[in-house]
C-alpha cells in the first residue's frame, strides 16, 4: 500500500489518498487514535470521483463515531480499465429495460457475477493492508455498494463481524443461495419505489439470509431518495456491533 495524498478536514479527520496494487483508494482517520480503532469498508457502485461527496460524508460519521473507514475503486470505475464483457451485459439490460421487457437472469448474471468474482479479492487485499496499519484493528463492517459484493464478503470473509447493505442492484440466483449461509447481523436498507430495483427480488434475499439477528429499514421514494434518518440508523448498528 502506497499513500499518495495526506488532507487534514474538519473535525479532526485525516483523509489520505492511497493505491494497493494498481487500484486507488482512500482512508478516512480520526487525527489521533490511541488504541487502535475498528475499521468500517465503505462500498460504492463505481466511480471515487464521482461518489465523494457522499463517500466522505459517511465517512466522517463513520470517523466521528471512534472508526476508521475506507474505499477503494470498483472495477472498470474511474480510469479503471472497462471490461468489454461488462459493457456488452451493460447494454443488454438497457435494451430490456427500455423496451419494458423482464431482465433476464443470464444479462443479471454476465452483468453481476464477474463483479462479485474480481470485487471481493481486491476488498480482501485492500483490508490485509488496512489492518497492517499501526492505528487500525478488528473487527472490520462492510457499509453499502453493490449488494451481491456484499453478501460473497459476509459469507466469505470471517473479519467482517457485521454489514449494512443497500438494496439496490439486480440479484444473481447464486447469490440468492449464498445468502442463506450469510450468518453474521445484518442492516438491510431498501427504498420502496427504487426505479433500478426488484423490489421484490430484494425481499427475497432478505428473507434468505441465515442471520439471526438482521432487520429490513423500508423507506418510501427512489433510489436516490435515501432519508437522512436511514444513514443515523444504519451508523447506530454500526457502534453497537464493532465498537
């Protein structure tokens, strides 16, 4: 892990850019920590630049509240080099989508699953590096993007001790079936009339995950139409089970 950037901003948090392998990221610090303090992984659908504003601001609660948080760049986001198999399901699902007709599973899965297989590893890489660091230690919580990223790293990934998960993206049926060996508890937000989402798709998945102690927070409006209350929320869970 090379840091690359160093900003000191309000409230004493410290931002510093870095780079873990040839992907970009960025970690967000209380200016002095003493013991070491947990880690939160921001998720995000693609494009750091972009997602800042909202990156940073959940960053800096997440700081606030005696973490550390981190992101680093989606596959084929940023200048990230774009996958041709990506682009071409990409397509197709806006081809059914603009002409009303059901996605089918097969564009869901070309589209989601190489996601998932390359997006998982470079977290795993990210977080050795994140955890080497002298001010940051266990346990590690996954926070947002895309769904699917999130349910192979709860299942897979025994540092992550808990998860908030945002509903908003197509569902592969394997990761249907992961969910339910998905163990660890789990805050699940879901907008109610989300134009990008299967409602009912993620309903299913909530339904499907072997969690004993998981909850659902519907709120009603689009995809980008998250009340700040939903992100307080979601904090809360957070400080109850990492802290």
């Amino acid at each position: 892990m090379h840091f690359t950037s160093e900003t000191h901003l309000v409230d004493d948090v410290v931002e510093r850019d870095f780079v873990v392998g040839d992907i970009p990221g960025t970690l967000w610090m209380p200016a002095t920590t003493s013991p070491p303090v947990p880690l939160i992984l921001l998720g995000h659908p693609g494009g750091l630049e972009q997602m800042y504003p909202r990156l940073a601001a959940r960053a800096r609660r997440a700081v606030a509240d005696g973490f550390a948080a981190a992101t680093i760049e989606t596959p084929g986001g940023g200048d990230r080099p774009r996958s041709i198999a990506a682009e071409q399901a990409r397509a197709d699902l806006r081809r059914a989508l603009q002409a009303g007709r059901e996605v089918s599973a097969d564009i869901i899965d070309r589209l989601v699953l190489p996601l998932v297989e390359q997006s998982v590893p470079e977290w795993q890489m990210a977080m050795d590096r994140l955890l080497a660091l002298p001010d940051i230690d266990g346990p590690v919580g996954y926070s947002g993007g895309v769904i699917s990223v999130g349910v192979r790293l709860a299942r897979t990934e025994p540092r992550i001790g808990a998860a908030v998960l945002f509903a908003g993206s197509f569902i592969p049926r394997a990761i249907l079936d992961e969910a339910r060996r998905v163990t660890i508890p789990l805050h699940v937000l879901l907008q109610w009339d989300d134009e990008h989402n299967d409602r009912q798709a993620a309903l299913d998945l909530f339904d499907a995950f072997g969690s004993t102690e998981k909850s659902l927070h519907a709120n009603m409006g689009g995809h980008t139409g998250v009340p700040a209350y939903a992100g307080e929320d979601a904090a809360g869970f957070f400080v109850r089970h990492l802290s």
